[in-house]
C-alpha cells in the first residue's frame, strides 16, 4: 500500500504535537490543502463517503479528535477519514486478520496489534472499498447492538 510519508513522519516523529490544542486540526487542514491543490477529486470522494455513512439508520458524522472526519453509530466511532486519504477502520481482530489475509488493507499505522485496520484512497476502486469497510463496521454495531437490546 503506498503511504504518505509526510503523513506518517509526523505521525512516527512528533507524535506529541497531538497533545498540542487544535494542532490535529490545523495539521490535517493542512492535508486537505495539499489534496485540494494536487488531487482535488479526492475531496469529491470524500464527501461521497461522507453521504453514503450519513445515509445509514443513526449513523452521524463529528471531527475526529486528532483530525479528519469521524464516522459513529449512536455516538461511538467506527471509523475515521483524515484528509490525506487515509480511512482508519475498527474491526474484532478475527474481521482484521482476514482483512489483512485479502491483502488490501493494513494494520493501523499506529496501533499495530489493536483491532484498527489503515486503508488509503486513491482510486474509484479504492473509494468504493472505503465505503465498504465502512458498512462493514456499521453492520457489526448494529447487529451487536440488537444482541444487547432483545435481552
């Protein structure tokens, strides 16, 4: 998969910014500049992306605390979208690791052995995937949310 290397140096490297109020958001405002300046039918993707998730029974977006585009079921996160394309997706470890076995995702780029998958967008296909990465992770909230609810 190829990367954002500016992306993930200042992710490796000066990680501790993010403790810095509003810099996430600067830094990622930052990001969709450069989108928009170099790539800007990305952005038209995104908000593609952003419509299909707003379509789904109580399905909301809100800003990701460390920038980007978060996407929740009734408030709790499934994924997030930062600007330079990269969709950061939560699975159960089994979902992961058959994910990663298809060979088009990979482990967060930073919680490696956590259940977070990374995925980059940067082709229609890639778009479309990114959608569906996303439903896959809705449709396992809601079924697991109608497991706790017909208790």
């Amino acid at each position: 998969m190829k990367k954002d290397s500016s992306f993930s140096f200042v992710v490796r490297h000066l990680s501790f910014l993010k403790h810095i109020p509003l810099f996430p958001q600067v830094f990622d405002s930052l990001l969709k500049i450069r989108i928009f300046v170099t790539k800007p039918y990305l952005l038209d993707w995104f908000d593609e992306i952003e419509a299909e998730v707003l379509s789904w029974d109580e399905a909301d977006i809100s800003l990701h605390r460390y920038g980007g585009l978060q996407f929740n079921y009734k408030g709790k996160e499934i994924g997030h979208l930062h600007s330079n394309g990269l969709l950061d997706v939560l699975y159960h470890k089994d979902t992961k690791l058959r994910l990663l076995k298809e060979g088009r995702i990979e482990p967060h780029h930073v919680f490696e052995k956590s259940g977070w998958i990374s995925f980059y967008i940067f082709t229609n296909g890639d778009k479309d995937y990114a959608k569906e990465l996303l439903k896959m992770a809705y449709d396992r909230r809601v079924a697991g949310n109608l497991l706790i609810c017909s208790y």
